[in-house]
C-alpha cells in the first residue's frame, strides 16, 4: 500500500532523474539515423524503406547498414561539419550525444497527433454542406 | 458548423497544398491570429507558472514580430480549439506516443500544427540565466517547428536541431525571416504616421553633428526602424505610451520638424490640436514661453490649416510645411507663419504623377522625408510614391517638379514592420 505522506508532500524524495541512454556504439547509431531521418534517401537509392510520417510506438526500425549505413553517416558527418568518412568515429558519435530537438532533420515535423480530437465531433444532425 | 472550417489546413494563399508538399512537406496554419496554451498537467517543476507563461508569451511574440500573424494565451476556451498546446513531461508524457529520453539529446519535440513538448528531465532556464537550456531558445525553435519550418544547419539560424549553448541574446535572423515569410508572406500595413528623429549632438572633436532614428507609427504603437539592417529594432512595436511622453497615445495624424538655423521645434498634430515636443527632455511641453498652453488648436498656431489634417511634412530646403487634407495640399511658410497665398492646391497639381494615372489623389496616411533615402516618400494604404528630389532631375531634367515616381509597396523597402498581439504589447 503506498505511503500516503505529509500534506504538502515535503518528505517526498524527489524521483531519480533519468538520463538518456548515451550512443555510443553501432546499433544506436543506426537508431538515431533513422530516427532522425538520415536513413532516408532519394527512391531507390537502396535505403530502409522511409520512415513513414509519424509516430512510431515501438521505437524506430534498426535503420541502415553497410552502405546505406555509410552514406547516411556521410550525409550527417557533412551537415554536422565533420570529416564525411562515413565511418562511425567519436567525434560523430559526439555530435549524436549533443542536446536536440526531437523533430527529425530531413523530414516536416512529426505528424500531429493530439491528445484530444483535433476536430470536434459534428454537431449532431445533417453534416455541414460545405464539407 | 462552418465556424471549424477554418481548422482544415489551407496552403498560403496563391499556393496549392501540393505545391506545399512538394516544398518539403511544409504546410501552414491558414488562420493569422493564433492561440496557444500551456496546457494545466503540463507546467514544469522547475520554474514559477509565471515564467513560464511569460517565456512563452515572449517566444510567440517573436515570430509575431517577423510575421503577419499574431499569437494570443487561450486561457479559458476549450481545448480542442486552442491551436498550439505546450506542456512539459518526463519520459511517457501527455498522452504522447514519443517517450521523452531523459537528460541529455531529446530535449523537446513538436508536432506539425499541433502541441510542443519539453521534456521536464532537462534543466531548462529561464532568458535571465546562462546556464541551463534556455527555455525561450527551445520554445522558440519548437513554434518554428509547429508553424511549419523545418531544421537547418546554417549557422546563425535558430532552426538547427542541436541546442547550441548561451551566445549573445539571440534574434531571428534574415534567413529565419525570410524561410518563414515564404510560408505566411512579410507584414503589410499603413502608417499613421513615419519622420525621422534628429539628435544633435557634438563630436570628440567638438564639432556639432547631427543622427537621425527612423520611426514608424501605427495605431498605439511603434517602431525604430534600422536603415541600415533593413529590419526595426529588436522588441519593437512598443506603446506610444511608454516612448513619447505627454502626446497623444493613439492616431497621430502628422508630426512636423522644423529645422532652420535659428529654430528646431517638433510637433505632433492630431484632431485639430498639435503638441510641442521637448527634445532635450523626452517629453511634451504643456505650455509655451508665453504660457499658452499645449496642446493648441492648430488654427492658432498654424492660421489658415484645416484639421484634422491627413498628415504633413518639412521641406528643409524651402522652409516650407506641407499639410495635406483629402486631395488638397497647403504649403506653410514658417518664417512668416502663414499659409502660401497660392495654397491649397491640388495634391495632383503640387506632386504630379510621373506615370499616368499612377498617383494617390487624395487621404494620405503619411508623408516622411527620409534621411536614409534622401527623398520624401508619400504612404497611402500599403504602397508608397517616391517625390523626385533634385538629384531625380538633375539626371533626368524632363521630370516635373516634385514628380512622383510610380507606387510601390512598403513591405519592399521597409522590412517586417509586423504588428504584434495587442496582450503582448508591453513586453
């Protein structure tokens, strides 16, 4: 049974931050390219299919590998104006590790999705004509 | 029912949604006023509502200032019609699919026309601090987001996705600007009324010198305009209030600066009174050496001048006012204060049109001599007419005196002259 503590909740140990998980090897890397959009290129340029514009509630898919996976690195290493060797070096995993927004780099902003209707139920009786 | 209509997306004008598509996916709100709210599960822990509120206030105001459209707090309404929803959450967040990392990388994400999320693990700041994350830094980039830019890696823009720590007070630059003018076109408006400020001052050298500051009226407020960033000043509109003490807080119809070897007096006319402005002590007289009170009816202290007037303008060269009233224009000499017995005359008469038919005819909003562009300009809706100066006929003898060359819109030559929302005027 959870404790119930004083009224204003002052004895409450304030909860552990959580730290987000540092990329430092291959597999994360190859999340955050996809997450991100690097891992998307011009059609049938051989890259993982595209992310499709959304959300995705079970995380990213792997991302690219081989060669697909070097230029995508390419592509982030040139934008990030490091060396553009396509290989996963430290100073790429660096700039993967920096603070940023969550919208992808190569994409529009994720797709809306709203915690509540974005259009309200119509009103009930004949929908409007001018829909 | 047609009231949600306007929620649908619509391309800016002239543009297809396809045409948006094809423009990498950017699609913009269709509405110009829009309204936000930080939402009441989504405060953070670590800064007072207040600033927080105030952050956003403050970031929405921003794009306000480079854009037509202005931003509102919805406090009250329902929620599903308040267009852009912020809120702050650690890890599983606010109903959002997207779980939030903790601290370090994701530090905030936004959904295209939708909500902005902050993830309440990272150390946000308010603008006051150096260190932390800047909260107005990210709100501001997020909003960008949300009205439809996407990241960019050019240097200087506040679009880049990663946070890039404390620099000097950041602004949106030229690029900035222009990216989201593309999406919601620049600001367009009238002026009540536009002249330069001189200051004269004295030089290390003691000589006299003299600078001048361009100012915008409009409404009850207004702006500094910077020549020579071709932008007006960061922060800018403010209230005539809070600049200009002692004139009137709204509408000024003209403001008159005459300048002569013996005289430098300012005024400001609106309705048919005109105050005296001090210089030296920012602020209106409220009477003159003779103890006549200000403000004074402008037929005593300028016999002969209607009012309420349009606007009116001092022509340094020929000691000359020039009042304008519909499409009349009085010419006012200041030496023997009265008016040109050949006054009034037509406007079309005293500036006739360069190009036919390309001419204001009558009820200017403004008429400013620039010192930057060493011309008068003549402001009537969202166009302007350039009066040909004497180095005009000079190269081109055959143009008539005080010519004016054909219409062309304000927004081309003074830059994101943008109103803001009236709620965030004072900040």
């Amino acid at each position: 049974e959870a404790l119930f503590h004083s009224r204003d909740r002052s004895d409450l140990a304030p909860s552990p931050l959580r730290r987000a998980t540092p990329i430092a090897d291959l597999l994360a890397a190859q999340r955050f390219l996809s997450k991100y959009g690097w891992a998307e290129g011009p059609p049938g340029a051989g890259f993982a299919a595209p992310v499709p514009r959304g959300p995705r509630r079970d995380g990213p898919p792997e991302g690219p590998r081989g060669a697909a996976l070097a230029e995508a690195l390419r592509r982030f290493q040139k934008v990030n104006a490091l060396p553009a060797s396509g290989r996963l070096d430290a100073a790429t995993l660096a700039a993967m590790n920096r603070p940023r927004c969550g919208v992808p780099d190569t994409r529009p902003p994720l797709q809306a999705v709203s915690t509540a209707p974005r259009t309200p139920p119509p009103p009930p009786g004949p929908r409007p004509k001018a829909r | 029912p047609k009231r949600f209509l306007h929620t649908l997306l619509r391309a800016p004008a002239g543009r297809q949604p396809e045409d948006a598509a094809q423009a990498g996916g950017a699609q913009a709100f269709a509405k110009r006023t829009l309204s936000w709210r930080l939402v009441g599960e989504g405060y953070s822990r670590q800064l007072s509502a207040e600033e927080q509120r105030h952050v956003f206030r403050l970031a929405f105001r921003m794009w306000s200032e480079v854009t037509p459209l202005t931003f509102r707090e919805d406090l009250a309404g329902p929620g599903a019609m308040v267009d852009i929803k912020l809120g702050f959450g650690r890890g599983r967040h606010l109903g959002c699919p997207r779980v939030f990392d903790g601290v370090g990388q994701e530090f905030a994400h936004a959904w295209r026309l939708g909500d902005i999320h902050f993830d309440d693990d990272e150390h946000f700041t308010p603008p006051t601090s150096n260190r932390g994350i800047s909260l107005l830094k990210v709100a501001v980039h997020e909003i960008g987001h949300v009205l439809g830019l996407p990241h960019s890696y050019r240097a200087g823009s506040i679009m880049q996705p990663n946070y890039l720590p404390r620099g000097p007070a950041f602004e949106l630059d030229w690029s900035d600007r222009k990216a989201i003018q593309r999406l919601y076109g620049s600001c367009a408006g009238s002026f009540d009324t536009a002249f330069d400020w001189i200051r004269q001052e004295r030089n290390p050298h003691g000589d006299a010198t003299a600078r001048f500051s361009t100012y915008l009226f409009r409404n009850s407020w207004y702006w500094l305009y910077e020549n020579r960033n071709n932008r007006t000043r960061y922060g800018d509109p403010l209230p005539i209030l809070t600049g200009w003490r002692g004139v009137p807080a709204q509408n000024i119809d003209a403001f008159v600066h005459i300048w002569t070897w013996r005289r430098d007096e300012r005024y400001f006319f609106k309705g048919n009174r005109y105050w005296r402005y001090d210089s030296d002590r920012d602020q209106a007289y409220t009477e003159d050496e003779q103890g006549h009170g200000y403000p004074r009816l402008i037929s005593e202290g300028f016999p002969g001048i209607p009012s309420p007037l349009d606007t009116a303008f001092y022509d340094r060269r020929k000691q000359l006012i020039y009042f304008f009233k519909g499409s009349w224009v009085f010419a006012f000499d200041v030496n023997r204060n009265q008016v040109l017995g050949s006054s009034p005359k037509k406007m079309t008469e005293v500036f006739p049109a360069i190009e036919p038919r390309n001419h204001p005819l009558r009820s200017l909003d403004a008429a400013y001599y620039s010192y930057a562009h060493r011309a008068v300009f003549l402001f009537k809706g969202s166009t302007y007419w350039r009066v040909a100066s004497a180095e005009d006929r000079q190269r081109r003898p055959g143009l008539p005196p005080n010519g004016l060359f054909p219409r062309q819109p304000i927004s081309e030559k003074w830059f994101d002259v943008c109103d803001v929302h009236t709620s965030t005027l004072t900040m």
